[in-house]
C-alpha cells in the first residue's frame, strides 16, 4: 500500500497539518490509514488523544531509527495508505523513511528560507534514489498561504520552482483557522461544524482538493490533475 511521508528540515512548514489532514480525508472516504508520528513533538500523537479519531484511523509515535522501517513495513502490510511525519531535521530515521516511500510531500511557506530548505530535501530524495536503485516522487506542497493574494515573494519561488523542473503541486494548503482547530478539538474537519470555526467550507473544500490531488499523483505517475476545460 502507498508509503506517502512529509518532510522538511525546516520546523514550522506544516508537515503535521499536511499530513493529519490528509491521513482524516482519507480514512473519511472509507480507507484504513495509519499515520506513524516520526516527529519528536508528537503532535500527532497529542491530537490522536483527543475524542473524535475516525475508525479507520490509527496513528504509531514510538518509533526510533532502529523501528522505523519494520513500522512501516508493517503498517503497509494491514492499512491502505500509511502517513509518516517526519522530524524537521536531517537525520537516519528521515533518510530510512523516504527511501521506503511512494511519494514525498515537501511542505513550503512562502519564504526564501522555507524553499532553500526544500532545496536541501530534494537533494536528500535524490540521494535516496541511488541508494535505493529507484525513482522517488516527491512535489512541494506550499502551505499556510493566503487565499486570496500570492505575496511576490511566493510567486517568484514558485516560478524559479517551475524554471527547474521542481514538480510543484497545484493545490495550496491555505491559511485556515479549521486546521488549526483540529489539534485544539480533535477529530477530523467534518467533527468541527458545531464547534463555531469560520470558513469551515472553505477549509473542507481545500481539505478535499489537497487529498484528491495527492491520491491523483500516486496514480499517474506524479503528473498533476488534469484541469477541466469549461
């Protein structure tokens, strides 16, 4: 089943809402997930503590680079997706993750900083490849931005992005109060309508974009969603 982890040496990129996210949408659409919390603030693991998990949801945080790879062999072994959330630094138990994976999902704010840093994981990937005698996919996801304005500074990554062939997704994960009031209430996006969130559509409606594209990756070759013509 597909390995998809989500890494940055960067702290603070949005692995941890990239991934809860999209492990609860998938297990929403009726598909066991289990998300291993490979991140030393085992925010996962908090969240995890919390009411409101779905069914088919299980979530793995005592891993050490010794475990990492029989947790994942056998998470893939009794689960249909398995989500790994990487630690914010380069380390064994990183480099071990993304040479099992399927897919890797770099998480990007708009900042110079966060897309050196994402030039240094695309380096660690490609090493990995040798390593492992195989393509790894992998895109950038850009997360926390504004819905409404792309700042300058992002679009000039995005397009430098495009300029070297850096596969990019299309989907952003925007800036929403939803995402951060899962790990404050639990549960997945849908559990938080009577919880007064603003823009909770907006954030389902971005949840579910984020996850299709993603699932769409893994099946095509990590081509991006064909768009449709009006």
């Amino acid at each position: 089943m597909p390995v998809i982890t989500l890494s940055s040496p960067k702290g603070g990129a949005g692995k941890t809402t990239a991934a809860t996210v999209l492990a609860t949408e998938l297990a929403e659409l009726g598909a066991t997930v289990t998300i291993i919390d490979a991140d030393p603030n085992k925010n996962v693991v908090d969240w995890a503590k919390l009411s409101g998990v779905p069914e088919k949801l299980s979530v793995i945080g005592d891993v050490t680079e010794e475990t990492i790879v029989d947790a994942i062999e056998e998470a893939a072994s009794v689960s249909s997706f398995v989500i790994v959330d990487l630690e914010g630094t380069a380390s064994l138990m990183v480099s071990y993750a993304i040479s099992m994976a399927d897919f890797v999902v770099i998480p990007v704010q708009g900042s110079q900083l966060d897309a050196k840093q994402a030039a240094r994981q695309m380096k660690l990937i490609k090493a990995q490849e040798r390593i492992a005698g195989r393509a790894i996919p992998f895109a950038v996801l850009f997360t926390r931005t504004n819905p409404a304005i792309m700042p300058k500074t992002q679009r000039h990554i995005e397009e430098r992005f495009m300029e070297l062939g850096v596969p990019v997704m299309e989907t952003r994960l925007y800036d929403r109060e939803a995402f951060r009031a899962m790990f404050s209430f639990g549960g997945p996006l849908s559990s938080l309508k009577d919880k007064g969130v603003s823009n909770l559509q907006a954030a389902l409606h971005n949840a579910k974009e984020y996850t299709a594209e993603i699932v769409e990756r893994l099946r095509n070759g990590n081509q991006a969603p064909a768009k449709e013509v009006a």
